[in-house]
C-alpha cells in the first residue's frame, strides 16, 4: 500500500491557491525518473511514512511567510490543532 500527504492552502474565494505540498515516502519515485522535480507544479517532501511533520509544515510557512513580506501582504491563517502544526511565534 502507497500513501501520500497532500496539503492545500488558498483562500475562502479560491482565487489566490499555494503550490500543493506533497508528502510521499520517497525524495524521487521510479514514476518521476525522467522528470525534473523542480518543473512540477508541487512541491515534493519525503519522510518514511509519507506523513505531515512540524518541521515540514515550519519550513512551508516561514517560505510562504517570506514570499507574503516580499508581496507586503498580510493574511490570517486559520490551522488546527494537529500535532505537526507547532506553536510558532508571529
């Protein structure tokens, strides 16, 4: 049995969506042998049971945190209360 992580982020309007983040238990799969990983429209983590971790979510926010800077944008996110959503300092 495969298993992947998907996480998907955009607004109530759907107008403005994130890159998905893909979660699955291998860095490159056979499927992708002859693709580069950076075209993909996703973006690509690895753990060994294809599961959201706090260090995957905290490196997704803090570069979509540094894009929303660049973009002089302010948001409010709205996350539960899942173990790999750690408490992060504004």
């Amino acid at each position: 049995m495969d298993r992947i992580t998907i996480l998907c982020c955009a607004n109530m309007s759907g107008t403005d969506k994130q890159k998905l983040l893909v979660i699955g238990k291998n860095s490159k799969s056979r499927c992708f042998k002859c693709t580069r990983m950076n075209g993909l429209p996703v973006d690509c983590h690895a753990n060994k049971n294809a599961w959201m971790t706090s260090d995957i979510f905290q490196n997704y926010l803090m570069s979509w945190d540094k894009s929303l800077q660049r973009e002089k944008r302010n948001i409010f996110l709205l996350v539960d209360n899942c173990s790999a959503h750690p408490n992060l300092a504004a």
